[in-house]
C-alpha cells in the first residue's frame, strides 16, 4: 500500500472503499475499510487475498459492469465510473451506488485500484419519483377540483407583480358565478367582499406581506343574488429564492350553513335552557346503558344533585332499591315504543331521604335517547299527609332504611324483626332471618364477644359501637360497623341495629396500608428521601430515609438550616443557596444536583427536586421536596463521559467528497477529486481551513455566519454537531450549490477528516415536488373538513390538517387505512361503512357518501358525513380516492336538543304556553301554542285557546297588583314570576304560578313569549290549613296557658277564702246565739231573716269552693287516682241510700236496676261524684213534679246510667254551653248552685273513659245517659 495514503484514515472513511490488486486476469483484495465490509456483511480476514469477484459474483448482473470498469482502468490507467449499479450482499437488500474505479500509477504501472462507492440510492428513487410528478400533478389538480366540490371550499392566487388574482371554480361557485365566469383582479376580488369586512380582510393580507406568516380570518361573501355567505378565509405567501414574497396562495372554505347552524343551535338551547331553567321540573335525557346525559338545574331542588354531579352516572343507582324493578320494567316498556306520563316512584336525596318523583318519558330509536320530565311529588304526598292521619313512621323507616336494620332481645339474643336490606344482605329470606339469633351471625370465634356484649346494658353501650366480624348465609365473612340502640319494644327490652358494611372500605384501607409499606420499602430502594423547609422560620425537616443517605443519626444530629449547609461540598453549596432563593423569591421549582460530604469525608452525589407550597392567602408557606442519592449514576455518567470524549466515527449513509486536515493546525493533508468536484475548487486553490471559508463561501456576512456556526459545532466537540445540510456553497465559476457535510475527528491522530456530498439535484427534485404539492396542502390544511388522500395500490391513507384538528389523533404519515380510520369506526358501523366503501371501490362509478360515527382521541364519538371521488386507471380500476370528512355533531346536536326541547314541552307536567312578543295593550299578544297539561289544567281545547289571548284566564279575583307587576316586566323584556287566581273553562277558580320569559332571534329581536305554568291550588290550600293549624295551635297554645293561670288561680282563691268563710260561718252561729237572746220580737223576726240569707250564701259559697277544690285537685294530682273493683248495683243502692232516703219532701229516686249483680273496675269516689250531682240535680230542678229516675243498663262492651226528671227543663239556646264553667241556665238563676257541677262531672267521666250526652225539652225535663267500660285501664287516669 502507498505510504502517503494513512492507512488510519482509510480505515475511517465514512465511503466504502476497498483496494484491489490486478493478479493475471483476476483482481485480489489487499485491503478493505470498515465501511465496506458493513455493506458486506463480513469481517475482513474472510476477504482479504480473496478474488473480489467471489463476492461480486453474488450479484450476477453487476458482474459485467464491473469487469468493464476494471478492465478498461488496466487499459486506459484511468479513472472510471460506473454512474449506478445495484449493489449488496441479498437482492432485497441491494441499494444503488456510484461506483469509482481509481488507479494508483507507481511508475508508470498500476499496483492498487482502489474502489469507492458512493451511495446515489436517494438518487435514483427520486429520479423514479420525478417521473410521477408530472401525473401526480396532474391528478393532484384533479383531486383538489373534486375536494373543493366535496367540502365546499375554494383556492385562489394573488400575483403580487401583475395584480391578476386566478380563482379556482370553487370560488366561482360560492360567489354564486359560473367557473370562469369573468377574469379577476385585486379589486374584483375585493369587492365580493362584505362592505364592514373589507378594511379586515386588506390588514390580514398586508400584516401576511410583512411577517410571512399565514393568516385565518372570518368575513362575508356578498354573493351574485345578494345573499350573505359566511367564509373561512386562509392564505400564505410564495416566496422566491431570496425569501421575498412573490405570490399570495389561500382558501376559502364556505362555512354559511355551519354557522346558520350553530346560531340556530345556540338560539334553541338557550330557548331550553330558558325552560329548563324556570321549570320546577327536572328535564332530562338518559342515554341507552341508563346514564344521564343531559340534566336541568332543578335536579339540585329536587334530588340535592347538582346537574354535573349526575351526568354521566346511572339514573337506577339513584332510584328507591325497592322501586328499581318497576322501574326498570317501565323503561323497557318505554324503550318498545310506549311513552309514559305520570309514572311514580321514588329517589334518593343526597342527604339520604327519600323523595317520590312522577315521570313522563318518551324513547328516541335514532338518538337512542330517553327524554324525560320529572316531577318532585313530595309536596303532593306532604299535602297528602297533612290532609290525613299519621302514619308509621318508624315503621315506615325501618322497613324502607336503604341500610340493614333489624331488632334484636337483649334478653335472649333472639332476632325479633328485621327490614328487607338486612335479610337480603346475609342471604336469608325474612322467615328464616326472624328464626335465627344474632349468634347465628357471627363466626364461632367471636360467638363469646356476643355475651359479653350482652352481659350488661353498660357493657352494651360501652363496646357496641366498634368494628364486628358477621357471617352471611353462605359462609361469607363481612366486616360491619353497627349503630345500635337500647330501648323498649313490645314489651321486651331490645336492640335497634343498623349495619353498615364496611368490607371494601377496609380492603382498600388495608391496601393503602399496604401501599404505604410498599412505597417505603421503595424509597429505602431507590434511596429517595422527604424534606421540608418552612420560609418564615427556616424550620427543616427530613423523613428518616434523608438521615440514611446523608450517613446521620436523627437523634444526634441537630438538624437546623445552617448545620444543614456545612454538610455540602463548598464548591457546591452557593449554587444551591442561590436556587433556593430564586425558588423563594420567584416560585421557580427546584431542580438540581449537588455533593455532600458524609461524617467519613467521603461525598455523595444528590439529586435533588422542590416546590413552594402555597397557604390559603397565596403566600408562599413552605418548600417540600425530595432528594435522591444519585452516586453511582453520577459516577457511571462521568465515566462514561471520560469514554466517550472520543466518539466513535458513524460511517454509513456519508457521500465520497473527503478531505482530511491537521486538527491543530487546520492544514489540509488530504483533499480527494470528489471534494474538489464538489467544491469547485483544486487542492492548491484551498490550503487550509481560512482559505477553504474565504474561497467557498465568497459573501461577507454568509460566511461569518456559516463559519462561526461550523467552528462552534466543531469545537463543541459534540459530533452530532459536526453535520450540516443544505449549505449554499460557491464554486469557481460563481456557480451555487447545495451540499451536506460532516467532520468526522480522529483525535488520537490529530485528524478531522471532512466529507461532503453535492445535494444540490436531490434538493431541485424535492422543491419540484413540494411545488407540486403545495397547493393541494394548503388547501386540505385550509379547509376545517378532514380531506384525505387514499392510495388504493399501497393501502395508505394521508389526512389534511383538519384530520388532526377534528379528531384529535396523531399519525405519522402516511398510515394503513385501518390505523387512521377503520379502528375508530362505531363498532355498530364498522361493518356497514367499510361495505358500503368497498362496493363503491369494486363497482364503477366515481363518487361515494356514507354517514356514521368516527371516534376521537378523547373517546368520544363525533356523528360525520363522508364524501369520496374515485380516480380509476384505463381499466377502470380504483387506484385513489380523496375525500372529505365533515363533522355534522353540532347538527345532530341541534337535532337532540329540538327533541328535548319537544319532550320538554310535550312531556312536562308544567303547563307550557306560547305567545306572540305583543301587543302589550288590549287585547294583548295572541296565544300560538298551547301544550297538552295546559288543557288538562284549564279545560280549554288547544283548538279553543289558540288565537286568544291569556287574559280569558283572568277573573274577579285575580291579583291585580301581581298582574301589574307582570305588565311592566313585559315592557321591559324582563322574566317575571307571579302567583294568582285563573278560571278554568267551567268557571271554576284555580291558583296558578308561572313564569314568562322573552324569546329572540339570531338578530336579538324579541319575538315570542314562553310562559311556564303551574297549578298550585293544592299547596295554597295546604298553606291555607297548616296557617289554620298554626292558629289552632296557637289558641290552644293560649287556653292551656289560661287553664294553668286559671287553675293557679282557683287554687290560691280558694284556699285564701276558705279562712274568711269560716270566720263568717262561725260569727253566724254566734250572732244566732244573740238573735234568740233578743226581746223584741219584731227585731228578733227580722235579725233572723238577714242570718238566714247570710247562712245560705256562705253555704253556697263553701260548696263552690269545695267544687272548685275538686277541679283543682282533679287537674293537678291526676296521676293520684287509683281503680278497683266494684259492684255497681250496690253502689248505685249506697248512693241512694245516703242521700236520698227519707227526704224532706217525701219524694224518692226511683231505681231500674238489672237483677244480676256485676263487678267493675273503675274508681268509686269518681262514680259516687257523678251519680250523686245527677240525681242532686234532677231533685233540685223538679220541685214537686214526678220522682226522677235512676236505670242501670248492661250492653255487651259498656254499661249505661240513664238519670232522668221530670221538671224544668233546659233552655234550647242554654244547651251548648251546659258543660261549660260556671254557667247556669237562664230558666234557674233564682234555684241555689255553682255552674261547676256539670263541669266536674264531665271532667269525672272524661276520666273513667266514659261519655255523657242529655236530652232535654223545656217544661218537661231532662234526661243524661252516660256510658263506661267495664273496665277502665290505668292510663286513663294518667
């Protein structure tokens, strides 16, 4: 081998290269470079001395070409070329190459041929590539003409020099015109423009002209018939090779039936939301697997959820358990086609209560929607409950608690009743549950904790409440925390459960636990540590991992931010103060690594990373972090470093331009043919590194540029660096070219071999076809459809921008049909869509459209419609289709909401009622529509109100002030709520609450009325009886006050007169002592009269004090009084015989009394009262009439004491108030008594569970019947 050639640097050459001797007709191998031999795939002690054709030979067909070469090199002692051959180990491995014979001549003979390949594949495939340019133009023109059709959209291009703007027939189709209609200039161009957007439309393009960057605006199209079409314009600019711009290239896509739309939607949710918003309903749609998808702002009053909190979440999760099976039977019902109103079950409230909800719901096969109004019932059922009696309660909330409740006897441990939750819950049926005791619910093992639990009420509420172990039917162990409570239960002593299974949530907090071990045991692993610095007090902590790593014991070392600092390398410790205050001061988190010195003074790599933790104020609180000991990875970086200084040389893929200098001296040692082809420039033109920048690069500034950026790479000694592409060199002739290349360094040598191959052809190709393409770029990126391009020979697919832009998903083009588009087909779609492209492929025609779902990145499905143009070779087979994808979500959006919105209206138990905007005045806006519960509401027909105004429902009673109220608030376009009486068809009055609001179109034009109403008769009737309950209870209230001040009051007067009355009765019989000792008779006869008065009066005054003392007593000490048997014939005989036997006048009581004896229990002081003030009584008002009678009757549940007389009689208008205290009929005012009597005897017979009634006829007497059980309970007394 020639000495001057180094053999280092053949080894090195990034071009392979190998050196052949010529031995008789065959050419040996002497030496090979690394490169070659990587194309050979062999090492080269298998090479070397070996024939070269021995490998040529595997691929035949270049055999020719390369004997050729060789032999023609012996001959000419020249170089020779071989400008392509298909070179390489396998023929599909084989890559096109440059193959270069060149002779090295030592006297006049040739003793190597060295043979270099440069590698042209790139080349050659794009030399293949421009033959297509010409027809993939062509069809690219074609694609954008169908595209523009497809998703309505136009291209247009504006020549800055000439002023023609050129339009696409899309553009012409959208201002309304024919294609090519008229030739367009700037000024033509602008003037279809709208009027208010032109000045807009002129500054997007002028600031496009300066910054060059593209612009996206919104305007309006006034079109040839005057309409107004709204347009997504886009545009940048086409610059030379000067970068000054030439041409303005944009799109217009028209957007007018999207926008139309979306104003449209915009306009009917605000309508809904205006409903939804003012209906006391909860209006809602649930998709098909039973989720909310849609819910108002009522649900919050209604369920306690705020519309988010339910959307999204299963609506049978919030039903009643005990209602989910009718309820999912109703929804199956309404999924086959049969809508419901007026369905009735029942919810569960956020804070637990239950709440009854009725429904009306319909079902939407194309939507696959639920739309459903419903109605809080609770207010009907409280009205309910109001209007009736009491129900049972506890009963009721046993029995329906959503947890486990059952009874157990403290006593016997026997279960005594349970709810359906609890025996559902341990596998039971209810008769089993109430045959078991709570030791069949607890695992043997903890069968002796029962007892003790059950030793004792105290050992009860001591060790109740703590977490159990139960038993279910099937053997499965549950953990449950039960609340119970001690109390009195059909006469037994038990307990009150309720369980709460507590199961999972002690496996995940056993998980947790576990994690928490877990995550441990990992920073111990991973060496990972927590600290913690608080700002204001400079308070330090460390987890105890932090201890471990710094080699500290936690209780020995003081840990405080200063003895902290002293355990950082010095060099280091700065730089992490200065981080730190940068954190503080800035919020920056912290991110760096540092040394520590351990107590051994050996050191440790840290890594450390922090943030600030803000409190409530947003002041910073304190920093927290972790640090991480990263030594050996440190150690292992630095090592690594050290190996790699000198980077090993990439040799592949590197052209055959070579030129090797003098790193030091930057002296060129080497500079092949290649180099100085490229260049331009020969060996002697360029000495060293300052000749080759001033010779090459010829401009001033380029070559600044150019030269500071190579020397930096190279003196970066980063080799990535040491690769550059598409530099504008100068050759000799002036001539620009662009070339790419890189330094390869071989220190150890002293060497930096430079190679550069002459892209300037690859780059004209590629500019020629990114010219092509541009267009049909911009436009697919302009345009917000999703267009694609599908090769039907390669199965590929690219998509425009708008691909992205709408779905969300990332592929590096280009990518299989299936990757980008069949995957995220609608799984109920998949097999029609694909179908339905597949037959449109195979058949004949050009066009194709489908409609269906297409999944985004996010998830979610978007509802699309597809377009498709066929482009088909001479055989008429499909090769490549491009299409458009639109998403039409927002349509199918609008189409759900006008469903709701007529759900809502239908469907809504409110009444809905729409009128015109005005007039305000007589006779007021006319009604347009009317739903079906407002006729139910009114009676009116639908066909009956139309066309009338809401004033037919106003009446004599109406509030005029609300309405007044209303009037102005109409004026005013202002929403507005009122209460007031309405009148139904038949005239009947109905209290009714509504709401109107104001309805505009897109110009904001006020041009209807929607009024919400309900019928609030029922809760204002219901306020009406619960404000007179109210004032009931309040009187009652008073009159219990009034009772207690009157019985304080009877008592204390009573007690008080009692003294003085028997002063008086005292001085009476003393003063009669004297009367007798008088002489004269005639005073003595007066005197007696006056005593005489005098002693009746204080004899009536003692009896009604006695009277009185009796109520007091009665009032005050009931819970004195005691029963016992008695024979109620021998009482009735005792009375009679006390009082009435041997009276004065010679009358008697006259008795009918059954002859059977029969006991009862009562209390005998409390009959003795009462019979003997009866028959007083009927003495007393029926002087020297028919003796009065007692009869004693025995029925099979009570007995009757019927006294009758047979004298005065009572007056008809005295009747009512005979009980009542101290009154007295007019007809006895002048007959000795009290007024107490009957008071007192009623009370008495209150109080024995008795009832008095009386007949009376005035001249002809009375009759009271009173009637008692035989037996009177305790608590009667009580």
């Amino acid at each position: 081998m020639n000495p001057a050639f180094p053999n280092k640097v053949f080894k090195v050459l990034p071009s392979p290269c190998l050196l052949l001797s010529q031995d008789e007709e065959d050419f040996k191998i002497i030496d090979i470079n690394d490169a070659y031999l990587k194309i050979c795939a062999l090492d080269n002690v298998d090479l070397i001395g070996k024939s070269f054709f021995e490998i040529a030979s595997i691929l035949p067909d270049s055999q020719t070409a390369l004997r050729f070469s060789l032999e023609k090199v012996i001959q000419e002692k020249t170089l020779q070329v071989i400008p392509v051959l298909a070179f390489g180990i396998l023929p599909d491995e084989a890559q096109y190459w440059e193959v270069t014979h060149t002779p090295i001549v030592v006297d006049g003979q040739i003793s190597i041929i060295m043979q270099s390949l440069v590698n042209v594949n790139e080349q050659v495939l794009l030399k293949n590539q421009l033959e297509k340019v010409n027809d993939s133009i062509a069809k690219n023109d074609e694609l954008l003409k169908q595209a523009e059709i497809i998703s309505e959209f136009g291209t247009w291009e504006y020549d800055l020099k000439t002023n023609r703007v050129q339009w696409s027939d899309g553009v012409y189709r959208i201002c309304g015109y024919e294609p090519n209609a008229f030739e367009v200039d700037f000024e033509k161009g602008l003037s279809v423009i709208h009027p208010d957007d032109r000045a807009m439309a002129i500054e997007a393009l002028e600031n496009t002209l300066k910054t060059g960057k593209e612009y996206k605006i919104e305007k309006r199209f006034v079109t040839k018939d005057q309409h107004i079409k709204h347009i997504i314009s886009r545009a940048i600019t086409i610059n030379d090779d000067e970068g000054n711009p030439i041409k303005i290239f944009g799109v217009f896509q028209d957007v007018t039936a999207e926008k139309l739309q979306h104003i449209s939607l915009q306009k009917t949710k605000e309508e809904l939301h205006k409903i939804m918003q003012s209906s006391l309903d909860m209006i809602c749609t649930i998709d098909i697997e039973g989720r909310f998808v849609q819910v108002s702002e009522a649900s919050y009053k209604i369920l306690g959820y705020k519309p988010e909190e339910l959307i999204g979440k299963k609506f049978i999760n919030y039903v009643l358990p005990d209602d989910r099976r009718i309820t999912i039977a109703r929804e199956n019902q309404i999924k086959s086609g049969i809508g419901t109103t007026n369905f009735q079950n029942r919810y569960i409230h956020k804070e637990g209560k239950e709440v009854p909800i009725t429904w009306s719901s319909t079902w939407d096969e194309v939507d696959e929607r639920y739309y459903c109004v419903a109605k809080d019932a609770t207010e009907k059922k409280n009205n309910e409950l109001a209007l009736t009696k009491s129900v049972e309660q506890y009963k009721y909330l046993f029995e329906n608690n959503p947890a486990p409740m059952f009874i157990w006897d403290f006593k016997t441990l026997e279960i005594v009743d349970c709810n359906e939750v609890a025996h559902n819950k341990y596998g039971y049926t209810r008769e089993e549950f109430l045959r078991l005791s709570i030791l069949d619910l607890r695992p043997k093992s903890e069968i002796p904790e029962v007892f003790e639990l059950a030793h004792s009420e105290e050992n009860y509420e001591k060790l109740h409440k703590k977490l159990r172990i139960h038993q279910k039917k099937n053997g499965e162990i549950i953990k449950i925390e039960g609340l119970g409570h001690l109390m009195d239960y059909q006469g037994r002593r038990v307990v009150l459960v309720q369980i709460n299974d507590v199961t999972e949530k002690e496996k995940v907090l056993q998980e947790l636990r576990d994690n928490e071990i877990k995550l441990r045991t990992a920073t111990n692993i991973a060496k990972l540590g927590y600290w913690q610095v608080n700002i204001q007090e400079k308070n330090l902590y460390w987890s105890d991992e932090v201890y471990v790593i710094w080699g500290l014991s936690k209780q020995s070392f003081n840990l405080d931010y200063e003895s902290f600092l002293l355990t950082l390398q010095e060099k280091d410790r700065e730089n992490y103060i200065m981080q730190h205050a940068i954190s503080f001061e800035g919020g920056k988190d912290i991110d760096i690594e540092f040394r520590i010195i351990l107590p051994d003074g050996s050191f440790k790599w840290i890594h450390e990373i922090g943030k600030l933790i803000y409190d409530e104020n947003e002041q910073s609180f304190f920093l927290e972090g972790t640090v991480q000991d990263v030594t050996e990875q440190k150690n292992s970086q630095i090592v690594l470093k050290e190996r790699n200084d000198f980077i090993e040389t990439a040799l592949e893929n590197l052209p055959i331009g070579i030129s090797v200098n003098k790193i030091n001296e930057g002296t060129a040692t080497l500079m092949n043919k290649k180099f100085s082809e490229i260049y331009g420039w020969t060996n002697e033109d360029i000495l060293d590194v300052t000749t080759f920048f001033d010779k090459i690069y010829p401009d001033e500034a380029y070559r600044k540029e150019i030269s500071e950026r190579i020397m930096a790479d190279i003196l970066s000694g980063d080799e990535r660096r040491m690769s550059w592409e598409g530099i504008t060199i100068t050759t000799k002739t002036g001539k620009k070219r662009i070339v790419n290349a890189k330094n390869i360094p071989i220190y150890e040598q002293n060497l930096m071999i430079s190679t550069v191959v002459d892209v300037t052809d690859i780059v004209e190709a590629q500019k020629s076809v990114v010219a092509s393409n541009e267009r049909y770029q911009f436009a697919s990126k302009a345009t917000s459809d999703a267009i694609w391009d599908l090769d039907l020979e390669n199965n590929t697919i690219l998509w425009g921008e708008g691909y992205f832009n709408m779905f969300g998903h990332r592929h590096e083009p280009p990518t299989t049909i299936f990757e980008s588009w069949a995957c995220y087909l609608h799984p109920d779609d998949k097999e029609r869509v694909i179908k339905s492209i597949n037959l449109s492929i195979e058949g004949t025609g050009n066009n194709w459209y489908d409609e269906y779902r297409f999944q985004k990145a996010d998830g979610k499905y978007a509802h699309v419609i597809d377009k498709g143009f066929l482009i088909r070779n001479e055989q008429g087979k499909g090769i490549r289709m491009v299409g458009a994808i639109q998403d039409i979500t927002l349509q199918k959006e609008r189409e759900r909401q006008l469903k709701l919105l007529e759900s809502v209206v239908v469907n809504t138990n409110d009444a809905v009622l729409i009128t015109e905007a005005e007039p305000f005045d007589e006779p007021g806006p006319r009604i347009l529509y009317v739903n079906e519960a407002f006729t139910s509401m009114t009676g009116y027909t639908s066909e009956e109100i139309i066309g009338k105004t809401p004033r037919i429902l106003q009446g004599p009673k109406s509030d005029r002030a609300e309405l007044a109220r209303l009037g102005r608030a109409l004026r005013n376009w202002e929403i507005c709520e009122i209460t007031t009486i309405n009148y139904k068809k038949n005239g009947e009055e109905f209290w009714i609450n509504f709401t109107v609001i104001p309805v505009a179109d897109e110009t904001g034009w006020f041009t209807h009325w929607i009024s919400i109403e309900r019928d609030v008769t029922e809760k204002k009737l219901a306020e009406e009886a619960q404000r007179q309950l109210k004032a009931l209870e309040l009187s009652l209230e008073k009159e219990r006050e009034m009772n207690i001040i009157k019985n304080r009051f009877t008592a204390l007067a009573s007690h008080e007169f009692r003294t003085p009355i028997a002063t008086i009765v005292s001085s009476i019989d003393i003063l009669d002592i004297y009367v007798k000792m008088i002489e004269n008779e005639t005073l003595k006869e007066k005197a007696t009269v006056h005593l005489d008065k005098i002693m009746f009066q204080s004899n009536r005054l003692t009896e009604m004090l006695r009277d009185i003392l009796l109520l007091e007593k009665n009032s005050v000490n009931r819970e004195e009084y005691s029963i016992e048997s008695i024979d109620i014939i021998q009482l009735i005989h005792q009375v009679n015989n006390q009082y009435y036997i041997d009276r004065k006048d010679g009358r008697s009581l006259n008795l009918i009394l059954p002859e059977k004896h029969r006991l009862i229990t009562s209390n005998t002081s409390f009959l003795n009262h009462i019979i003997s003030n009866l028959v007083n009584n009927a003495f007393k008002y029926s002087p020297n009439a028919k003796n009065p009678s007692l009869e004693l009757v025995f029925e099979p549940d009570t007995f009757k004491l019927i006294i009758t007389d047979y004298g005065i009689g009572i007056p008809r208008a005295d009747q009512e108030h005979l009980f009542e205290l101290f009154f007295r009929a007019n007809n006895v005012l002048h007959i000795e008594g009290t007024g107490l009597g009957l008071t007192i005897t009623k009370e008495f017979t209150n109080i024995l569970g008795g009832h008095i009634s009386f007949e009376s006829h005035e001249g002809k007497g009375t009759s009271f019947t009173l009637k008692f059980p035989y037996e009177v309970q305790p608590k009667a007394l009580a």
